[in-house]
C-alpha cells in the first residue's frame, strides 16, 4: 500500500474535469449526487479507513489530466466526503485527513470492469441490523450523537431504531422480511395486541392494492412518499433549511434509502423547518411595512417653506450716543448706571514690514579735464592777434 495522499491530489474524472464522456473507463454519473452531511461528519471524526483504487493516467486519457497523475477507479464518493472534512478542519487550524489508496493497473476494458464490481460486491446492512448495531454501541456508553455519527445518519433515525428493538419479535421479522415499513411497525406496537393489529394492516394493504384501476394493475407500485406537505415545502425552498430534506426525497427517489428513514429524517428538521419560515414571514413583514412608508413618503411632495426675510443688520454708529441719565427720584434708590458696552474691537491691522533702505550709490567721479592749466601763463587780455 501507497503512501496516504491527501484527496486534492486525486482526479475525479467529470467533477474535476470539463470533459465528462461516458466511453471513459473512469467515467461515475454518481460524482452529480449531493453530498451526504452525516457522511461528512463520519469522516470528520473517524476519517477514511477503506482504501481508495486509483490508476495513473497515461496519455491520451483526458487532455485536463497530467500524464502519471493520480485517477479515482473507486472511492470518489469518499474522495468527496474528506475533501468537505478538510475544509472544516482547515478552519480550525487542525491537520488535514489523508487516505490510503492501492494503484490498479491493466487495460481500459479491466478499469472499468474493476469500478463496477467493487460498487456491486457491496452490501448494506438491513434496517434491523443497522438497529442491533446501534444498540450495542449505546450499551457500551456511547451517546445517541455519537452513535449517528458512527453510523452516518442523524440521531433521530438512531432514536428510531432503538424504538424498533423493543418491539415484539413478530414485527421485527416483517420489517425484516420488507412487508412492513418502519413507521409501520412502530404505530403497530402501540396497539394492546400487535400481533392482531398486524393481521389487519396486511389485510388493509392486500384490499388496497386490489382496488386499483385496472391501468395500474402490472406496473411496479411504488410506497408511499413522505408527507405532502414536506414535499411542497422543498420544492419552494431548495437552497434554504430544507437543503436537506431535498437530499433524503432525492436519495429515495433512486431507491437508495427506505421511505421509512426519508420519512423519520424529514419529521426530524419539522422544528427547524417552522422556524426557519417564520423568520422568513416576519422578515417579508418588516420588509413590506418598510417599502411601504418608503413610498408613502416618495409620494407626498414637500410643502413649500416660506423664504425666510434676511435679517437686517444694524449699521454701526461711528459714535455712540450717549444714554439719558435717569432723573432723581425721591424716596427711591439711584439705579446703578449700565455699563456701557463696548463697540467690538476690530482686530488691529498688521503693520506692513518697512521696506528695507537702498544703500546710496557712490557718485560717479568726475573724470580730470586734460586741458586744466595748458593756458594758464596766458593773459586774460590777450587778443587774437596776440594768437
């Protein structure tokens, strides 16, 4: 046996890849099927002990896969269920879970032949066995959580089957034998003689399937679907609460669980289911009272304001008038003058920055004139004959 992997690492032909062709030995329509949550919680806390049957890819298989990777021959579902369980743990901080797997080889034709006989070779334990199973693991201390969890179911279907194991022995040989349902079997044993009560509900079902139509008579008849009213419910809301009530009419639908159980499991989120619409309805409530002031309010214009007058401001007098001074009255007290209030003091200008003083600029000198004293020894007097 191979080293554990960790389940990104295996290819799930069809759900990991675009190409999903039906001539491919790897080829599952189950890889579709909705995901089983209490099969998720079993692997959460048991983690995968069946080995997983892969085969390396070669080339020309698919153009998506990498040649010599990893391809799921049988175990996808339980590839599924711990890839869900990682993305829980990885959101705790706890290690992944890692599966164990054998490598097949041979040709297309074996693949193939391989994947279809480990899915036919299996067998489920009936509902009585499941029930005994469930017992004794009660009787060893394990709570009915714990036991749903084991037995990847929820713990009302386990509360059921411990109800089952009280019954008389007679009605658990037809739940046995697949003449009486669960739910059946259940009403039956509050009945004073259930052995009794037996015979007539045999009878009452052997008169009903002879009263019907003669169109109907041959075709297989299929039992009776859970509640009605759970079905509408689930074909309202599909996403919602009922997401799991959606998969168990599913998995009934193609025959891969008992209407008993779909029915026990349905009746089981009856509480969750009430209040999950009433919290719808009060939601829709608020929201419509909401939208409707909304639009009262969008619809009546607003009344028109009067513009208020500008207040005129009082022009400031240069100067202050001075006030009368009140005459003397006799036997009375002088009122103390007002204090005079004082005009606002406007804020004092800043005083420009004298501009700074040029430094004079030194006169030029004047340059010596060359013909001072070249005529000096002449006379004043002198003529121009002289000349």
């Amino acid at each position: 046996m191979s080293k554990p992997i960790s389940p990104q690492d295996v290819y799930i032909y069809g759900l990991d890849t675009e190409e999903n062709n039906p001539e491919s030995p790897f080829y599952d329509e189950r890889i579709s099927l909705p995901i089983d949550p209490n099969k998720v919680k079993n692997v959460l806390a048991l983690g995968v002990h069946v080995p997983l049957l892969l085969k390396k890819a070669k080339k020309g298989d698919c153009a998506e896969i990498p040649s010599g990777s990893l391809v799921a021959v049988d175990g996808r579902q339980r590839i599924r269920w711990a890839r869900e369980a990682n993305v829980l743990l990885e959101a705790q901080g706890e290690p992944p879970i890692l599966l164990k797997y054998e490598l097949e080889t041979g040709s297309d034709a074996e693949i193939e032949a391989v994947s279809v006989a480990t899915n036919a070779a299996r067998e489920e334990d009936s509902l009585m066995v499941r029930a005994r199973k469930a017992k004794r693991l009660c009787d060893r201390g394990y709570t009915v959580a714990q036991v749903a969890v084991h037995s990847a179911t929820s713990a009302q279907t386990v509360r059921n089957w411990l109800k089952v194991i009280e019954l008389p022995k007679v009605l658990q040989t037809e739940i046995d034998k697949g003449s009486v349902t669960m739910t059946a079997a259940l009403k039956l044993g509050k009945a004073e003689d259930p052995k009794a009560a037996l015979v007539e509900h045999k009878e009452a079902q052997e008169t009903k399937a002879a009263t019907k139509p003669e169109g109907s008579r041959g075709k297989p008849t299929r039992p009776k679907k859970p509640v009605k009213k759970w079905q509408a419910a689930m074909a309202e809301d599909d996403e919602g609460p009922l997401g799991m009530q959606a998969f168990l009419m599913l998995k009934w639908l193609l025959g891969q669980t008992e209407t008993e159980t779909a029915c026990d499991e349905i009746e089981g989120f009856a509480d969750q289911l009430k209040r999950a619409k009433a919290k719808v309805t009060r939601a829709e409530r608020l929201a419509g009272k909401r939208e409707t002031e909304e639009a009262l309010a969008a619809s009546t214009p607003p009344e028109p304001d009067d513009e208020p007058e500008p207040e005129e401001t009082p022009e400031p007098d240069d100067e202050p008038e001075p006030e009368e001074t009140p005459e003397p009255v006799k036997d009375k007290k002088k009122p103390k003058p007002k204090a005079k209030k004082k005009p606002p003091t406007k804020p004092r200008p800043k005083p420009k920055p004298k501009p700074k003083a040029k430094k004079p600029e030194p006169e030029p000198e004047e340059e010596p004139d060359i013909t001072d004293g070249l005529f000096d020894d002449l006379d004043d007097d002198a003529t121009d004959d002289d000349w």
